[in-house]
C-alpha cells in the first residue's frame, strides 16, 4: 500500500513540474483605460451634485460649507454661488428641500 501511494506522489511530482504546451501565456490582450465623462472642478473641498437642467446644461450642487449651493456649468466653471445662512435674520431653518433648477 506504501508503495502504491509513492508510485502516486512521484508520477504527480512528474507531470505537475512538465513544461506544458500551447498554454496561452504569450497571448498580451490590448487593454487600455479610456474617461469618457468627466468633470473638473476647480473648488476646494467636496461637492453633492443635486440637479441637472439639459437647457442651460448647468448643473446644482452643494458645497463643503454648510448650506453653500453652486451653479456650475458643463465645463466645471462656477457660475455662481449662493449661501443660506443658519443663524441670523436671513437664516432657513432645516434644510433646503426639494431644491432644483
């Protein structure tokens, strides 16, 4: 019985380190990374996109700050932004919501 499981080990130590052929390995696979959308901001810190509106492609986002909304266009430029106060005489109280364009 012993030697039939060497007989074993040694005929599958044998075939295991065999050089295979026509495993594939020369075979390189043309794969490449492509961004197709995009957008860059030029705003520090993070930005929630809210709204699109396909006639001005402009887009609504807020800011880091708390209560900061920006109009941004579809190239990432600012065009404006507003800010609701929480405290003071101008102050909303609880969030902004549904806010859209």
């Amino acid at each position: 019985m012993n030697r039939f499981i060497i007989v074993l080990l040694a005929l599958n130590a044998h075939f295991s380190c065999t050089e295979k052929s026509g495993s594939g390995l020369g075979k390189t696979a043309g794969f490449r990374l492509e961004i197709i959308d995009s957008l860059q901001i030029d705003y520090l810190g993070n930005v929630w996109f809210l709204d699109y509106e396909s006639e001005s492609q402009s887009y609504l986002a807020w800011g880091n700050r708390d209560k900061e909304v920006l109009v941004l266009d579809e190239n990432g430029l600012i065009k404006s932004t507003f800010d609701f106060p929480s405290d003071g005489p101008d102050a909303l109280i609880g969030w902004i919501n549904p806010i859209g364009l």
